[in-house]
C-alpha cells in the first residue's frame, strides 16, 4: 500500500538556524517530510538566498550571529518577493515580550526552543497550507479578470441597484474579417482574434477604461471616468496605431479595425435571468457608439460632436456630412478623429 503524501511534501523551506546540532536536526526531519530545504546560519545569507528564490516558508532563529533575527524578519516582510512568505520563528525566550516584538517584525507564528518535532511540523504546515491557499486564491482571480470585467466585480463584491452614470462609450470591430474566418483554418482565425482582442483590451485598461464584452471580433469597452471623452480619444489612437503596424497575425496590414466613440447618460446594473445574469451598460448612447463604429471604415475613428467637445483641443478631426445611422431620427452631426503622425 502506497504511504500518504505529507502535507509538507514539496514545500520549499529555508531554514535558518546557526546552531549546527539544531540545523542537522531540523533539516533531517523536514526533508523526512518531503520538503525541499536550504539551510544557513547567517542572516545576511538567508536574505540573498530568499532573495534568488522565494521559499514558500522560512524558520527563523532569532539568535544568528550576524544579525539580528527580528531585523532578517522586517527586511524579509519588505522585500517585494519576500512580504507575503510565511515566517515561523524559532526562539529560546519564554518572556511576553519576545513573543508579541516578533510577531511585530512580522512573524506569523513562533516556536519555543528547544522545539518538539511534531510541533514544529504542524505550525510549519498549518502556515505554508494557508499561504498555498492564498496563492490559489489570487490566480484564480487574476483567472477570473480575464472573463469577467473590473465593474462586474465589483458588483459581485458589493451589489448595487441599477444606477444612471455619464460615460464615454468605445466600440471596436474588425471590418469585413466574417468572410475571412472561413476562408481559412477557424482555429487560425480565433487565435488572431484572441490577439487582437487582447491588445486592444491592454489599450483600454492602461486609459482607465475597462471591456464591457467582447462582441465576437469586436468589443464594447466603458469609460466613465471625469475625463472619459478624452481617455477614450487616447485609447483609440493607441488602437489605430498598433493596427496600423502590427504584424502578429494574418488578419491584414494593417489590421481592418474601425472603432466609434460617443458619451451620454447611461444606466448600468443587471440584465438576465436568475441562473444567467449580465451586468452591462445600456441606452441610447450604447447604441449610437455601437453605430459609429458600424460606419468606421478599416483605421477609422468615428466619434459624435459631444465627444469633441469634451476631448479638449488636443486632438484633430475631419469633418464628415451627418450620418444617416439606423435606429436614430435624423442625421447624426459626426467627425473622423484623425491619428497622431507616427
């Protein structure tokens, strides 16, 4: 019968303790455990080496001949590999105030020396399980950020009822790319999409925007911010440019990308069912953006006279005859927003 696998197996330890009898020890019984162990006895050292390659835990002597323990400890927790590393500290003081001034520096838990084995192990597991946790944690979020947008979040965190904002509104999409995607191998053309969708959505995040969703090779992204006419300005020059110049996929040089902008009053909250639900912005001003970018040409941007005016004077425009968009009453007073000089 195969042996359980103990909860410390694999668990990457630096284990700093000048004592050599204690070091021998300690280090014995940790790898017995299954743990990957680098030992010193010098806190200078267990600095550099937490340093090159973060442990997943440190136990901690306090009393190393170099340095204080407590002082390996703070720099430890301000170290940008190192802050979040859990630290058992080892330390032959029974006082109080030992305790609480090492928990202080950072610590997360301390064992009494001399310390008994299964102590020891189960503290040193109990922490590093925690932190895996927490780790685990954080990819899936990152995960997470990838399906699901910044304001959706938030609604999950701390929902609130469907609330009236002004926004500028960007919407993207790569013209006449329906006929090319059977054109050729559909796995081909999702990849570029995905490449091309992904660079734009960088774009958006970097100018405070954020993607409302993806519209198969298109997007509607939000800006909603004091300066949001002019962020999305910015967004969609960095936008064009990049199409403009870009050779990562076969979708064309330059990329087809047409893009239209307007801002106004829109509402925002949930949508759906009680089993699927969808938290988006929707109004009239969605829709004319959504119809600026359908009349955007290839490296076109198409934005409304209320846009220009809250831009500010930074930016260049064509004027364009009023546009007839479907779905509006009358024409449409509109410009071209003319892209920098490279």
């Amino acid at each position: 019968m195969t042996p359980p696998v103990h909860r410390l197996a694999g668990a990457q330890v630096l284990l700093v303790e000048d004592d050599l009898g204690q070091q021998r020890a300690l280090a014995r019984m940790l790898r017995r455990r299954g743990c990957h162990v680098t030992v010193t006895g010098l806190g200078k050292e267990a600095l550099r080496l937490a340093a090159e390659d973060t442990p997943e835990a440190v136990v901690l002597d306090l009393g190393l001949p170099d340095m204080p323990g407590l002082e390996v400890c703070r720099q430890l927790r301000q170290g940008t590999a190192t802050r979040a590393v859990p630290i058992l500290v080892l330390t032959g003081a029974t006082d109080l105030d030992t305790q609480v001034t090492a928990l202080e520096a950072g610590a997360d838990d301390f064992v009494q020396k001399p310390s008994h084995p299964l102590v020891l192990e189960a503290r040193l597991s109990n922490l590093i399980i925690r932190h895996r946790a927490v780790l685990n944690n954080a990819r899936l979020v990152r995960e997470l950020e990838r399906y699901v947008s910044s304001a959706a979040r938030a609604q999950a965190l701390q929902p609130r009822s469907l609330e009236r904002l002004h926004a500028t509104i960007l919407f993207s999409d790569l013209r006449d790319s329906t006929a090319a995607s059977f054109a050729g191998d559909p796995h081909a053309y999702a990849e570029a999409v995905r490449v091309v969708l992904g660079r734009q959505a960088d774009i958006i995040r970097h100018w405070g925007g954020y993607v409302d969703k993806f519209t198969g090779d298109g997007m509607l992204a939000v800006f909603s911010d004091e300066r949001s006419a002019w962020q999305a300005c910015r967004a969609a020059h960095e936008i064009v440019r990049w199409a403009r110049h870009s050779r990562t996929t076969d979708l064309g040089r330059p990329l087809p990308i047409g893009i239209g902008i307007h801002g106004g009053p829109v509402l925002r909250g949930d949508v759906g069912s009680d089993l699927r639900r969808d938290f988006t912005v929707m109004g009239p001003t969605v829709n004319v953006a959504a119809r600026l970018c359908g009349s955007a040409g290839a490296l076109d941007i198409l934005v409304s006279e209320g846009v220009v005016e809250d831009a500010g004077v930074e930016f260049s425009y064509e004027t364009l005859p009023p546009l007839l968009l479907k779905g509006l009453p009358g024409p449409l007073p509109a410009r071209r927003l003319l892209a920098p000089p490279d």
